[in-house]
C-alpha cells in the first residue's frame, strides 16, 4: 500500500453521509464520485456514466437510475456532464420514515406491511370516461387519495401514489379499502 495515495475528504461530509439511508448502489456512486472529486482537490468534475460503470461495477441503466434518485433526493448536483455532492446537506431529500433502502432501490413499507416500489416508469394513465348528464346537473367524480396524496390507476390496473413533493411515483400494494375517495 503506497502511503502517498489518499483521499482527503472533509469529516463533515463523513459524518452527514453516516447519517443518511442509501442503497448499496447510491453509496458506491458518492464513493466514486468523492475518489473523482475530493481525491483530485477538486468539488466537482466531468465524470460519464462509463467512468461509474468502470469505477463501481455497476451497469450503466443503474447508475443513470442512481444518478437520477440521487439528483431527486438532492444529494447530487449535476450541470451537463459536471458532477458533485450537494455540501448544503439541509437541502437534501429525506426518505419516508416507512422508506427502507434496498439493493434494488428504496421501498416504501406501510404500517399494514404492504410493499410498495419507487418505479421508474413512463406514466400510463387510463384515458378518461364522458360523464353522462343526471337531470340537469352533472355527478361529481371522486378521485383517490391515500393518506391525503392523490392516486393514479395505469392501464395494467395498478394503482399509484403521487407524492406532493413531486419525483417519482409510488407503486401501491395496499387493499383497494384502504383508498380514500374524496
């Protein structure tokens, strides 16, 4: 082991990063980005998405969807292909308290033990239904909420939770009970 090679990364950021859940593949995409980074004297770099691939092992459609929740969560900054950690931790996105971080991605657990999945998916809608005339008025459609955040069905009759804060959607694993119409 050569004594001379060493990254100096600020205890701060250490000790931040202790603190924080991540999956497996959001923590070696910061350690590769702190080697690339800190470990050049420098707060961000050019780094492509062939580089993390050499740099960690993993394949490049999870590294673009590790970048992409790291950039959600605020943890990452990127302008064009310019890399860096976000120093300015109080913008940093908690995870759910339900929220459990997997090799896979970040699960959401609800209190009834129902799994849902943070997905990235194009978003399918069902196309909306005319409603028809009752007398002269019209009947108020209903949409769905649970625990106040509005749903979404897709063509494939899944149902999905659209957080307030925006990113992705939520997959929902609960019983069709547990919607709230309002």
């Amino acid at each position: 082991m050569n004594k001379e090679n060493y990254t100096k990364i600020p205890n701060e950021i250490i000790e931040v990063l202790a603190k924080t859940k991540l999956s497996n593949y959001e923590m070696r995409y910061i350690w590769f980005l702190l080697r690339k980074t800190y470990g050049w004297n420098k707060k961000s770099d050019y780094i492509s998405n062939s580089q993390f691939v050499r740099g960690t092992g993993i394949k490049k459609y999870y590294i673009w969807r590790t970048e992409k929740r790291l950039l959600w969560r605020r943890i990452v900054i990127k302008r064009g292909n310019k890399v860096a950690l976000n120093i300015g931790y109080e913008q940093w996105r908690e995870l759910p308290k339900w929220a459990t971080v997997t090799r896979t991605g970040i699960r959401v657990i609800n209190p009834g033990k129902k799994v849902t999945r943070i997905a990235g998916h194009k978003e399918y809608l069902p196309k909306e239904t005319k409603q028809k005339k009752e007398s002269s008025s019209f009947k108020k459609k209903l949409k769905p909420y649970f625990r106040g955040e509005e749903m979404r069905r897709d063509q494939r009759g899944k149902w999905w939770v659209i957080p307030k804060e925006g990113g992705s959607w939520l997959e929902f694993a609960g019983e069709e009970s547990e919607i709230e119409w309002q």
